[in-house]
C-alpha cells in the first residue's frame, strides 16, 4: 500500500502510515494547519521537533488504521528513525509529501452556474 512502511525493531513489527490521516494527527499535535506543515516540511530547516512529531503520527496512523495499541512514545519513535537511517527517513518524508494529481482531474473544479 503506498504510505505504509513495514520494519521490525527489537522483534517486533512497527510501521508508518503517511496518509491524509497522519496529517491530521500532526495537525492536532502541532496546531499547525496543513499548509503550514507542508511547507515547513518539504522546506530545507525543517525543524527537529516537527520532524518527529510527523513521524510519530505516521506511527500512531498505521496503529489506529489497524486497530492495534500505541504503545511507544514519541522518543521511542525517535529512536525507529534512527535505527532505519536517516535517508530512509528522509525518502518516507518526500513520498509522505508527493503529490499526484489523478488523470483527468482539475485542481480548482470550476463553479457551475444555477
């Protein structure tokens, strides 16, 4: 599935979902609003705390997507991007925030008069 990354730490199977949803996670953990962390995000000096807040909630996303615990903290995370390496980490974050738009589709849908 695009977004998900499967690895095993310490035997046992960890993940992050970078979807819409882990967005909006990050959006409740930063108060900041998507335009914001996207632009701080794919920025250069992107800030430490920010970077792992935003794969703490791709953690928390791919827990709550398949109904498992949160049983890690976000220094625990912290951690995860370390033993994966940091440009692992940095490739999640471009795909994270890769966009695409479908053929046929329009950015701004045009009004459509009554």
């Amino acid at each position: 599935m695009r977004g998900v990354f499967e690895f095993e730490i310490e035997g046992k199977k960890r993940g992050f979902h970078f979807n819409f949803m882990a967005f909006g996670v990050l959006e409740e953990m930063t108060g900041l609003d998507l335009d914001e962390l996207i632009s701080k995000l794919s920025g250069r000096g992107a800030k430490v705390k920010l970077l792992s807040q935003f794969f703490f909630a791709g953690a928390k996303n791919y827990c709550d997507s398949r109904g498992q615990e949160v049983d890690f903290t976000i220094n625990d995370v912290s951690d995860w991007v370390t033993e994966i390496g940091f440009d692992k980490a940095f490739q999640l974050i471009a795909e994270a925030l890769g966009t695409k738009t479908p053929k046929n589709s329009k950015p701004h849908p045009e009004k459509v008069g009554i």
